[in-house]
C-alpha cells in the first residue's frame, strides 16, 4: 500500500502574490492617472500662456500702429528699433529725433504690459538690450578692442534707452514694479542680423526690449 505524500497548502502564499500583484496594479495605475493629469495641466498652462503672450503682442502692434510709432515685433514679442530712430552714428547719446521718438514709445509699451493683467502678474524682467554691427570701429582697433568697444557702445545705448523710458509718462503706478523689472543689456555684435546668409548692417544696428516671464 503506497501512501501519498502529503502536499502543502500554498492557499495562504497564494493570496499574499495575488493581493501584492493587484496592489502594484493600483499603484501603477495611480502613478499613470497622476502623470497623465500633470501633463495635460502643464500643456493646458504653456497653450494659455502663449496664447496670452501671442495677444498682448498684437494688443502692442495695433497700438504702435496707432500712434505711428515704426518698430519691428516679431512673433515672440521682442521690440526692435533701429538705431538710426534713436542716435545719430556711433553716438550713445539720444538725438532729438530719438527723444520724441521714446516719449511716443515709451508710454505705449510700458501701458501695454502694466494695464495687461496677465503680463502685469506673469512678467518678471524687461531687458533692454543694445546691438551694434561688426563694422563699427572697424580697423581702428585690434578685434578684442573692437568688440569691447561695440560692447562699451551696445551698453550705453541700451542704459540711455532705459532711463529716458523711465523718465517718460507711463503710468506711475507701477514704478515700483518696473524698477525691479528693467535690466540693461550690451551684446555688441555678437548678434547680428542675417540677410541672405550676410550680415545687414543697418537692421544689426539696433536695441530691443524683451520681455522675461515668471517661470512656473
């Protein structure tokens, strides 16, 4: 007479697998559902806030054209006037023509963002920023002098660009604010403008006026 051996029960092992595999299911099913809703949230986030960005620039171009006032705004909301609206050649100093010119600007861009609330709230800098083009100076000094002089030049411009925009009668209200927003720049003519794959002298001669928003 042979006897069985007698076999284990695994019920409880069993169980133990079955509860764990369906508790690393949940899991991984809650860590999917949280990633899917944070994506979707921060997508929903960068759509509204480009969309935001996109009218307020068309607010300001509408503005400017308005007014008169020539500038170039590309699609991401950077301002860029010609140095020829504001100095005369290789002077940092504003000609007069360039004074008028700032006391129209300067009070339809700087309205433009603080009577915006979503700017007002989301806009943590404005760089001013001074550009010149590689052929001024050009011969007179070694290249490293040449581009520190552009760079002397570029920072100048910008810096006086600044504080006549400051000094203009934008509403006041906020001038608190801009002076912990405004930053002033030089970059020489380590940015030039390109035409055709060359260098257009006249458009690299130039300062813009970006503006930085907060990061979330």
């Amino acid at each position: 007479m042979r006897i069985r051996p007698h076999k284990e029960d695994n019920s409880q092992d069993n169980i133990f697998w079955v509860t764990m595999t369906d508790l690393m299911t949940a899991l991984v099913l809650v860590f999917m559902v949280l990633f899917f809703y944070t994506y979707m949230t921060s997508s929903y986030e960068k759509i509204h806030d480009k969309l935001e960005q996109k009218k307020a620039t068309e607010a300001l171009e509408e503005t400017l054209k308005k007014q008169n006032i020539n500038a170039d705004i590309d699609v991401s909301g950077v301002v860029k006037i010609s140095d020829l609206e504001l100095f005369d050649i290789n002077s940092y100093e504003l000609s007069e023509k360039g004074k008028k010119y700032l006391d129209k600007f300067a009070p339809a861009y700087l309205n433009s963002i603080f009577s915006n609330d979503y700017l007002k709230e989301n806009v943590s800098q404005i760089i001013i920023q001074g550009h010149t083009d590689s052929q001024t100076f050009k011969g007179k000094f070694s290249d490293d002098e040449q581009y520190m002089k552009n760079m002397e030049l570029s920072l100048k411009r910008a810096y006086e660009v600044a504080n006549y925009m400051t000094n203009t009668p934008y509403n006041k209200n906020n001038g608190n604010k801009l002076r912990k927003m405004i930053i002033v720049e030089g970059a020489s003519f380590s940015s030039p403008v390109l035409v055709n794959g060359k260098e257009d002298f006249a458009k690299s001669r130039r300062v813009e006026l970006k503006v930085v928003m907060k990061s979330k």
